[in-house]
C-alpha cells in the first residue's frame, strides 16, 4: 500500500513539473520593450494635446493623424480617428484618411468601403478635385487589390505594385 501512495506523489509531481515546464518554454517575452509611438517628438506631442482639448477641431484631427502617418504610426492614426466625434470622423479630408491608415494597416477591404464612403460623401458636399481624383484613383488601386485576392499589401508587395500599375492605367481628364 506504501509503493502505490509514492507513485501517485510521484506521479503527480512529475505531472506538475511538466506543465509548468511546459508554461515557461510558451511564454515569450519581447527583445526590446514595445512602445508605439517611439520616433514621435514634440510637435507630435503638441497636436496631442489640442485634440485632447478640442476634439471636433478636424483640422487639427487632420494634422495629427498626418503626423502618425508620416512617423509610420497607422496604429496611432487609427486610434486618433476612431476617438473623434462622428461628424468629424466622416468630413471627406477626415475620411480619406482613415482610408490611408487602413490600408497601411493592410486591410485593403476595409479600405475600399471606407473609400466608397468617402467618395459618396464628396458627391453630397464639396470636396477639392485633388481629393476625389486621389479617391477614384485609390478606389481603382484597392480594386484592383481585392480582384487579385491580395489580403495585405505588406505581405505580398509585387502584386500590391502590379495591381497599382494596373490601376493607373487608366486616365481620365475633366475639361472645365
């Protein structure tokens, strides 16, 4: 009886040692601590702080979400959009910007509806030329993307390239 009650303990911890052998070789810890955000400097830090204060100012909006773009932040970007006021979120120059962060973000079918949107906004109120034709050009772009399946345009950059070139080929001028 001894031997049976000394083969279960050991049992048992044998078990207990492997899973949590088992739980350390799973966890992972990063090289380097993950901080989005690390190349932004003050003017960064400054536009921050004026959405902070005025959040229906889409010019300021438009500022800072240009800012984490140009800083290769579309994560930030995002974020900053989704934060603001929903009519500021769909002002056209608001709106084509959540089309570019989601497409740096890689997700080129988000991107096409937010385009649609976009542009079906332009046609209800007044938009430049520059940001319907950057638009129907992204629009065509992001087409052209989801025709040849390409779910992320980082992963697969040739075909992302063979897909613009398609797109541009088409040209279309508009004689006033």
């Amino acid at each position: 009886m001894a031997t049976t009650v000394v083969e279960f303990r050991v049992v048992v911890i044998g078990l207990a040692l492997t899973l949590f052998v088992t739980g350390l070789s799973q966890a992972r810890t990063p090289v380097r601590p993950i901080v989005a955000g690390h190349d932004l400097d003050a003017e960064v830090a400054v536009l921050e702080a004026e959405v902070g204060k005025d959040p229906t100012n889409a010019v300021v909006l438009h500022a800072l979400v240009e800012a984490y773009l140009v800083r290769k932040a579309p994560g930030l970007a995002q974020a900053a959009l989704d934060r603001a006021p929903v009519d500021v979120r769909h002002q056209p120059s608001i709106a084509d910007q959540r089309v570019r962060t989601l497409t740096l973000l890689g997700h080129p079918q988000l991107a096409f509806v937010a385009q649609n949107a976009a542009l079906d906004e332009c046609s209800r109120s007044e938009c430049t030329r520059e940001l319907v034709g950057r638009g129907r050009h992204r629009l065509e772009w992001l087409r052209q993307l989801l025709e040849m399946d390409v779910a992320d345009p980082r992963m697969d950059p040739s075909r992302a390239l063979l897909a613009y070139r398609l797109a541009s080929r088409q040209v279309m001028l508009e004689v006033h």
